[in-house]
C-alpha cells in the first residue's frame, strides 16, 4: 500500500511540474512579442464535428490588455478591449455590449494572449500535446472550456483552436502574421455609431 501510495505522489508531482512547465513556455512564447496583427480564417464545427461555417477577418493586440478582433465576413462584428473595458459590436442588430475586462475574459479567452496579469493563468491547466499548447479552464461554468495555441518555427502565432462547453468547436488559420505591427491607441477604443443600442454592463 505504502508503495502505491509513493507512486501516486511520485506521477502527480511529475505531472505538476509538466503542467507548470507548459504554461511557462507558453507564457514566454506570448511574452516575446508586445503587439501582434494578423488576417485569420476560422471554420466552425458543431457538437459533432460537423462544418457548420467560415469567417474571416483580422486581429491586433497590445500589451498589456488591449485587443481588436474583426470579423468581416460572412457577418461583420468588432470586439475591442482597451485595456479595462471589452465592446462587443454587432451592426446587424445595431447594439453595442460593454463589459468589465475580467468579465469578458470568460467568454472570449483571446484576451489572455493579450494579457499582462499572470493571475488570470491560476483559473487554468495548461499542457502539452504534440506540437500545441491546450489551455483548459478550471471553471465549469466558462463559456470556453478549452483551447490550444500552435506556433511557428519563429514563436508566432499560427493556429489555434476553441472548444465551448457545449461542443461547438472553432478552428482559426493565420496568416500576414506581424509582430511589429504599426498601430496607434485610437485602435483599441471604440465609438458606438449614432444610433445603436448600447447595453453598459460595467
């Protein structure tokens, strides 16, 4: 009993130190650059892996917190953070949401790669499989219950991969993937268009 007892503890600490190990690699992969821009194309799957759709679209980030994600097609939508705040915009129904950004973080986990506070890592397992970095809630309750990161062979961003908690999975290609990108603060903020909704949770 004792013997199995000593194996037990033996593999949980060498898979502790592996899950901490991971998400320091990840960490210095997403620390080595302070802003990023890049055109992406996603296809989604439903609950069994069917092709549900494609969109495309760009996204820029910028330490620490700030994050732009458009989609242009086949419906446009804007989420902007400016470090503190996270705007959701959807023109088709003319309405702008507006959260906290720990808040939205639940929801639209990306905002981590942007992220500078190295708490928010806490809430999350991070490992490796093969070639990819799989980020996995702590909370069963988030939206987003999984996604992974791969990398070129120069540490940028290449594919990634979101898996909510209902099974819909979201896959994402990048491509113009620049990690010098010229970009000015009027990127990150966002002014609501006369006339839309506006729906302020802060």
């Amino acid at each position: 009993m004792k013997k199995v007892a000593a194996l037990g503890i033996l593999l949980w600490s060498v898979s502790a130190v592996a899950l901490a190990d991971a998400r320091s690699e990840l960490q210095q992969k997403l620390a080595s650059f302070d802003r990023f821009s890049a055109d992406f194309s996603q296809q989604v799957f439903d609950e069994q892996g069917e092709p549900m759709q494609n969109a495309k679209g760009t996204m820029q980030l910028a330490r620490p917190d700030r994050f732009r994600w458009h989609t242009v097609s086949p419906d446009e939508s804007v989420i902007v953070s400016d470090g503190n705040s996270v705007w959701m915009y959807d023109p088709f129904v003319e309405q702008v949401s507006i959260a906290p950004l720990e808040q939205a973080i639940q929801n639209t986990p990306f905002l981590l790669i942007a992220g500078g506070d190295g708490k928010r890592w806490q809430q999350y397992e991070v490992s490796r499989k093969g070639d990819a970095y799989v980020v996995t809630s702590k909370d069963p309750g988030e939206l987003i219950s999984q996604f992974s990161l791969r990398f070129d062979n120069r540490n940028r961003i290449q594919r990634f991969t979101v898996l909510e908690s209902g099974g819909q999975r979201s896959e994402f290609t990048l491509s113009k993937v620049n990690t010098t990108p010229k970009s000015s603060n009027s990127t990150f903020t966002f002014l609501p268009p006369a006339g839309v909704m506006i729906d302020d949770q802060r």
